[in-house]
C-alpha cells in the first residue's frame, strides 16, 4: 500500500540503490507492519540542480548524500508509529549504506483507503457501498403531466394524461 520515491544525486551505484530501496522498505515492513510483497518504489537521480536541499535547515547540517524520500501511505497511523518508521529508516540506512542519518529526509503523504488502484482499474481498497433495495412507485399526477413510474433507480415515462 505504500507509495514510496526515493531522491538522490547522480553518480550512485546500482547496488547502494538497491540497498537504499531495500532498508527503506524494511523499515517500512517493521515498523508499520505492511506486507514483505507490498513493495511499490520509485529511486530517481537527479543532477545537482534537479535535487535542491537545504544544506543547514533546522540547524541539521546535511551533504551531497541526503536522500530525499516520500512516503504516500492509507491514513490512520499514530504518532509512534510514524516517530518508529523515521528512526528505522534512518539506522537501517546508516548500517547498509553508510548514509549519515543527519541526511535522511522523509516526507508522509496520508491519503484515504479509496485513493488506491492496484491494477485493472479498481479501487481494491474502497469500501463497498450498501446495496439498497430496488423500490417501485407511481408519481402523483395532475392533469397535463406525463405518467411516469419510478423503477430498478430510475425514472420511465409511461403515458401522457390529458
């Protein structure tokens, strides 16, 4: 179910790729539980003026490794949860790439459970709406109007009255 797209500046090996893919979705995996299969990624690289941050933003000093990544995900997670997923992320890439935590940047994008399409065109997530019961009902007329039966959610016209 989550969405997740991974910034960095060019020059990275297919294999540190890779491994920042790979620590991020096993961050993702324990800390908020999703499925080992529920892998959806997107790892771009970028030149040095497609990949803008700020090198001192909140007085956390970041460099040329700062990985810029962005999670879309169902809403409806706590606080905690969130707070764990940061930190995972951050050690897990700090032991497999080497990538200072200071330069580990993460966004969450909650979106609703019906925002989601899997494959052929269906909304997997959505709710089901409650079927309602077909009702059959004959308009009140007046004299100059059509006769018009309500029937299977909608409306028939029938006959004119004169």
């Amino acid at each position: 179910m989550p969405l997740v797209r991974i910034s960095m500046l060019s020059g990275k090996s297919a294999d540190y790729r890779r491994r920042v893919g790979d620590a991020v979705h096993q961050g993702l995996v324990e800390a908020v539980r999703i499925p080992e299969q529920d892998r959806f990624q997107v790892i771009s690289e970028h030149d040095a003026d497609g990949l803008i941050v700020d090198r001192h933003y909140l007085g956390i000093e970041r460099t040329d490794d700062c990985l810029v990544i962005q999670i879309t995900l169902s809403a409806g997670r706590s606080l905690a949860i969130k707070q764990a997923l940061f930190r995972r992320i951050a050690d897990l890439l700090h032991e497999r790439t080497g990538v200072r935590r200071q330069d580990v940047f993460i966004n969450l994008v909650e979106v609703a459970a019906e925002n989601w399409s899997f494959g052929n065109g269906e909304a997997q997530y959505a709710p089901t709406p409650p079927r309602r019961r077909p009702t059959s009902r004959l308009a009140v007329m007046q004299p100059g109007w059509r006769v018009a039966l309500f029937s299977a959610g909608r409306w028939r016209a029938t006959t004119s009255m004169h």
